[in-house]
C-alpha cells in the first residue's frame, strides 16, 4: 500500500477499525468494519472506485487510505 502522508502511514499501522464512505451530504453512506479486507468487499458491491476508505486508531483519530 502506498501512503501519500505520514499521518496515514501512522493511522493505517495504529488502526482498530476502518470506515467505508460513499455521497455526498444527504446521501452520504457509511459502513463501519473490523478490517479493511472487509471495507474493501463492501466497496467492490459498487465496483467505481467512488467508495472511500479511511482508517480510524484508537484515539479516534482517521485517515482517508484510498478508494475502491
């Protein structure tokens, strides 16, 4: 994987779960998971690579990691 920032490189290796993200505003959806195997399988229901994945660490701290 390739990190563009420290800080996702620091959230990515430190994470306890990840979110998946799709829309914008009101229709924005997001799917919490325990794995980012498991955000990446939500992501690809969708198949246009509009889906955003972010890891979240224990302090609750996130960063975007890609989309798929």
């Amino acid at each position: 994987m390739e990190f563009t920032t420290p800080r996702e490189k620091e959230v990515y290796s430190n994470a306890v779960a990840f979110t998946a993200v799709r829309g914008r505003g009101v229709q924005r959806v997001r799917f919490d998971c325990a794995t980012i195997a498991e955000a990446a399988l939500w992501a690809a229901e969708f198949g246009d690579g509009r889906t955003m994945i972010y890891a979240i660490d224990a302090l609750g701290g996130n960063a975007h990691i890609c989309n798929r």
